[in-house]
C-alpha cells in the first residue's frame, strides 16, 4: 500500500485512526462490492479516508468525509493531498447537521465518530443507503456499552441485516435488504 498510510500508521493511537487489518478489510469490501459512493462520519488525520477513496477511485467512485475539528481536518487535507486523491469531499462540521443532502443515495455510510450520535445518523441515512449497501460501523466492541442502544435500534429494523466482526475495535457491518 501507498508509504503515507505506513507513515500515518505511526501516529496511529494519537489520531483513534482505523487498525491496518481493518483499512485492508474495507478496501477489499468495498472493490468486490462495487461501491461507487460512500459518506464517512469521522475523518480524524484522514488514514481512513486514504483507504476508502482509495478502493473508490479503481471503480470512479467518490468519498464524502466529515469532521469536525479544524486541525485534524486541514491535517486530512494535506494528508489525502500527499497521497494525490482526488474523488474525495471533505466536509468541516458537525454531524448529523453536516450530512450533506446529496447525492441522496450511498452505497456505503461509515460510522466512525462521538458514540452518542449515531441514532441520529441511522435515523437520517437509514433511508439514504441503496439495497445491496452497507453502513459500517466502528468500535462497536471496544464501545459496546455506549453504543447498545445503536446496536438494538439497527438490530431491530428490518431493512437491515447486522453482523459483528472481531476486528480491530469491533466492526458492525449492517447490510441493506
Ligand atoms: C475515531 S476518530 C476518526 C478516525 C478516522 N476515521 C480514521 O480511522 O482515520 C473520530 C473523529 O471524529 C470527529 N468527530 C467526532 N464527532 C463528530 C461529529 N459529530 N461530526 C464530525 N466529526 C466528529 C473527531 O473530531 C475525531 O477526529
């Protein structure tokens, strides 16, 4: 893979960025599922964010990012600069506000932001994910108690089908029936 994410691998914990194994698993879900169009809640430095356009831009997709601090937003900004992305919006602000309303329909929507939030995101992209999509969420092992009341409001609506993943932080993959 591209030398910035080994670079960017050493700062890792300062940056609450995605373990390896988990940037290489989204990558390769991504491209055996065609995703075109993916929205993340949580860019930090970017390392997430190299993975994901990444794996996008072999299939002319495009990634929207949001985050909310402006350091480690313009730090993302240099970061995806180095690593010459171009199918990538960054987005400065707080979510769920920030969400931007198009394009309407994602492929993907990854969660990986404050953990007392995320009802609200389901609540406004449940909709907004195409069959056959994904939203991703992080942590959901390592946050298990804050984010149960998530898990039990994604486990229960029936357009989704959820799985949990032992790796990295824990991984909530919940596919869109
Ligand atoms: C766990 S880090 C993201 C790590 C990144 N996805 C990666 O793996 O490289 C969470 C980031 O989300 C940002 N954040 C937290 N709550 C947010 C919100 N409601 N809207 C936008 N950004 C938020 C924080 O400032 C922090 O930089």
């Amino acid at each position: 893979m591209l030398p910035i994410l080994k670079e960017l691998e050493k700062s890792r914990e300062n940056f609450w960025n995605i373990t390896p194994d988990v940037g290489a698993f989204l990558f390769t879900l991504i491209k055996e599922r065609n995703y075109k169009i993916g929205l993340e809640i949580g860019t930090s430095n970017g390392y997430s964010g190299i993975w994901l356009s990444k794996a996008l831009e072999e299939q002319g997709g495009h990634l929207y990012t949001i985050e909310s601090h402006a350091q480690r937003f313009q730090m993302a900004e240099e970061n995806f600069k180095k690593a010459k992305i171009k199918n990538i919006t960054q987005i400065k602000g707080h979510a769920p506000e920030a969400i931007p309303k198009k394009p309407k329909m994602l492929d993907f929507a990854f969660f990986d932001a404050t953990k007392y939030e995320h009802i609200k995101y389901f609540e406004i992209l449940e909709s907004r994910i195409k069959k056959g999509g994904m939203i991703i969420t992080d942590n959901i092992i390592s946050h298990k108690e804050q984010l149960e009341p998530y898990i039990k409001t994604v486990q229960k609506n029936k357009n989704f089908h959820s799985e949990i993943l032992n790796i990295g932080t824990g991984l909530m993959l919940s596919y869109r029936l």
